[in-house]
C-alpha cells in the first residue's frame, strides 16, 4: 500500500513538472516574440 503511494507522489510530482516546464517555455517563447517586435 504504501509503495502504491509512493508511487502516485511520484507520478503527480513529475506531472507538476512538466507543466511548469512548459508554463517556463511557453512565457519564455512570448517573451522573445515580444522582444523580437512581434504582438500576439
């Protein structure tokens, strides 16, 4: 049971990282758009 656990802190642990990954390149890609004269 407790390795069950374990597990599922792993699993939502390395989901949180990835969407803040993400969250970093897609605000770090908007960024550099604006910096290079482009508006969205």
């Amino acid at each position: 049971m407790k390795q069950t656990g374990v597990r599922l802190l792993w699993m939502v642990a390395l989901w949180g990282a990835s969407v803040l990954a993400l969250t970093a390149v897609g605000m770090g890609f908007r960024l550099l758009m604006t910096a290079a004269g482009f508006k969205s």
